[in-house]
C-alpha cells in the first residue's frame, strides 16, 4: 500500500504518513486523537515492512540520480498484521 507523505509542519515529526497499520504512535489530542501516524524519519526508515520511496532522475546516458526528496512509503505493514490475525 502506498501511503503519501505529509509535511506536517511539526519540529518533532516533518515527515509523517498516516494510519500507521502497526500503530507505531498516536495523536494524544486535537481532531485526530487516537488515530495513527508514523514518522518517516523515525519509524519508517528503518521499519520491516515498509520502504520509503524516492524522487529518481533519469539521465539520457542512462545513469540515476536518486533525489533527496521523498516521494511516498511503500508500506506493507497492513499484511502482516492481517497474516497474524488469521494464523490464531
């Protein structure tokens, strides 16, 4: 699943995507309190089921360049959590 990047505007969290499916935070208030959301940085980076995607440049000699710009996170979290309710 493809989930889009936000830039939240937050100095703890810039880089966020929400509906994190394991749950790695959750807003404490306002309008989204007790949803999930994950930082990109912080969870996501490093995160098993998830691979953040890239802005990648295409050059006519045929080389890449992969930009520092972060595109989505290709997040597959969903499955797993799916595969371990089934598997009880």
């Amino acid at each position: 699943m493809n989930k889009e990047v936000i830039h939240a505007g937050l100095q703890a969290y810039p880089i966020i995507v929400y509906d994190c499916p394991i749950n790695k935070r959750q807003w404490k208030n306002g309008t989204k309190r007790g949803e999930s959301f994950a930082s990109v940085f912080d969870d996501c980076w490093d995160c098993p089921f998830g691979k953040v995607v890239r802005d990648k440049k295409y050059f006519w000699d045929g080389s890449v360049v992969i930009d520092a710009k972060i595109l989505s996170v290709d997040c597959n979290g969903h499955t797993q959590i799916d595969t371990s309710i089934n598997a009880e």
